[in-house]
C-alpha cells in the first residue's frame, strides 16, 4: 500500500480538522479551570479535618480514580439524560465529564501542594489574627499554586490527550475531524499517521514550555 499525503491541503484543515482542535482545545480550558476550582474545594474538604468533609470528599477522589475515563463519559452521556428526562448533547456531556473527572486528579494535585507549604506559615497566619479561609487564601493557596503549576499544567496536557475519548460518544474532537478528513478523501491510513503527528508536536511543544516553567521556578526558590 502506498501512502498519498496530497489530499492534505488548507481546505481540508479549514473544513474538517481545525472544528475539531477548536472544540478539543476548548474542552480542555474549560475542564482544566473548572477541575482546579473544583478539585481544590475537594482537596481542602479531605484536609479539613472534619470526617463528614473529609469521607464523601476521598470517596470522590477514589472512585473516579478507579474508574476508566471512557466508561464515565458513556455513563454521562447515556444516563444524565435519562435521569433529566431530556437529551443532552455530546459536547456538552463531554465539558461535565472531563470537568467532573479531572478534578479527581487535580484535587491530589492541590492537596499535595497545599501541605507542601510549611505549616510554621500556617501557625504564624493564625498568630496574627487570621482566620482557617483569610490563612488559605491569602498565605497557603499562593504558594501551593505555584509549587504545583507544573504538575498542574503537565495533568493538563494529559487532559488534551485524553479529549481523543470523546469520540466514543461521537462529539466533534481534533479526532474526529481527521477521521471525517480521511473517510472523505478514503484516506483513513495518512489521516490518523497525520492526527498522531499533530498530537505530537502540541504536546511535545507544551511539554517543553512546562519544563521551562519549571526552571524559572526553581531559580525562584
């Protein structure tokens, strides 16, 4: 079999693949903010010290972790709607999920880097008159959003990888956008070798600003 790379011009990438990276790149900002937020209420629910935050908080945190992500979208995608009594798009299935999912991952993110903030800090916020939510935000979450941007930004990048999953439930992803390409063009062999490169080069490519980041970072300590 000889494989025939000419189909691929702009028009192909202006109809087909760039819808596709448009919604996975969006998918993936608004899962990645929405996860932190939420992962970083579950994170301070298990270190709060109270057992009727912290137990339904793990069991969160410890179900999704135990549960593969495309067995999640299914069951959103198939059971929200019948539990709303009304169909529910793929795309905006996809955007609850992953938001629902990921913030499972970055709830341990941020809880690791909340106690890697040294407590004499803490005692020293409540010295001076500070309460348990003015001592997080004002001396504790600074400090562990910075210790973590990089594992933070790394899980991201892992969350872009994981959009590909949305095809199963037929949203409209970079994926999704060459496999159109290559049935249109019966070119399915070149498109997916094309779809594997372009995945490469963006996550390589954040990949390397990550590690940049995280020099700079540690020159500030």
């Amino acid at each position: 079999m000889r494989l025939d790379f000419s189909f691929l011009d702009w028009n192909v990438v202006s109809s087909f693949i760039l819808k596709g990276l448009v919604f996975s790149v969006q998918l993936t900002l608004i899962a990645m903010v929405g996860g932190i937020v939420l992962g970083t209420l579950i994170a301070l629910m298990r270190l709060s010290g109270r057992k009727w935050l912290e137990i339904p908080a793990a069991a969160y945190v410890n179900t999704l972790r135990s549960i593969p992500l495309v067995m999640v979208i299914l069951w959103f995608f198939l059971l929200i709607p019948m539990l709303i009594g009304r169909p529910m798009g793929a795309e905006l299935s996809a955007i609850i999920t992953f938001t629902v999912f990921e913030a499972a991952y970055y709830s341990e993110i941020m809880r690791a880097g909340i106690q890697s903030v040294p407590k004499g800090q803490v005692h020293a916020g409540y010295a001076v008159g500070m309460t348990y939510t003015q001592c997080m935000q004002l001396v504790v979450l600074p400090q562990a959003f910075r210790n973590m941007l990089p594992v933070l930004l790394t899980q991201t990048i892992i969350l872009f990888q994981d959009t590909s999953l949305v095809y199963a439930i037929g949203a409209y992803d970079l994926l999704k956008g060459f496999e159109i390409a290559g049935k249109n063009f019966n070119r399915p062999v070149e498109t997916y070798l094309v779809a594997a490169v372009v995945y490469f080069v963006i996550c390589f490519s954040l990949s390397m600003l990550v590690r940049r980041l995280q020099k700079k970072i540690q020159i500030i300590r």
